[in-house]
C-alpha cells in the first residue's frame, strides 16, 4: 500500500510559479513509476509530466520547457516545479503511483492549481 499527499496548489497569476510536492508513505517508493496528472471539468485527467524509478522522464507538450518533474527518494517525495504558468495550466493536480511489476496504481487527494489571467 501506498499513499500520497499533495500539496502546493493555490492561486497565481499568468507568467507565475508554483512548485508543487507529493509525499509518499508505504513501500516502493523509489523504483516506482510516478507522475503527474492534470484534471479539468469535463475532460478526462491528462498526464503532466512523469519519471521512472530509473529517473527517465516524459512531458506533455504543453507544458514542455516550462514544468519540471523531480523526485527525491530519501524522502520520498515528487516534485513540479512549474514556470511561466497560463490559464490552461489551471485544474486539478494529482499525483499518481505505479510499480514496474504491475498491480494497481495509487493516487493522491489532488491539489488546485489556479491561474487567472
């Protein structure tokens, strides 16, 4: 079992930052695949950005160049720093969790992320 928490969402304006964080507490944290994903009413929850227990990573295009996913294994904690923020960027964030072995993935509660323009 594992669980996740975010946090870090909140309200900023076009052009802004927000860094966002996952903590994790269960077992298999760091060779597990993680990512984050983006939900607005009405569409189906999109991936953000994700890293692999090896560390390789893969961007949606839309946010390429702007949003950096990380993870820090000794705490056990993802991470999205996210940069030069439009208002399509806005919606719900949630970070997922996926071992490399199969079985079911693993999600937190979700965090807001609002940009007003």
């Amino acid at each position: 079992q594992l669980q996740l928490v975010e946090s870090g969402g909140g309200l900023v304006q076009a052009g802004g930052s927000l860094k966002l964080s996952c903590v994790a507490s269960g077992i298999g944290f760091s060779i597990n695949t993680m990512g984050w994903y983006r939900q607005t009413p009405g569409k189906q929850r999109e991936l953000v950005a994700g890293i692999r227990g090896g560390g390789s990573l893969n961007y949606a295009d839309s946010v390429k160049g702007r949003f950096t996913i990380s993870r820090d294994n000794t705490r056990s904690t993802l991470y999205l720093q996210m940069n030069s923020l439009k208002p399509e960027d806005t919606g719900v964030y949630y970070c997922k969790s996926e071992s490399p072995f199969g079985g079911r993935a693993f999600w937190g509660q979700g965090t807001q992320v609002t940009v007003s323009s």
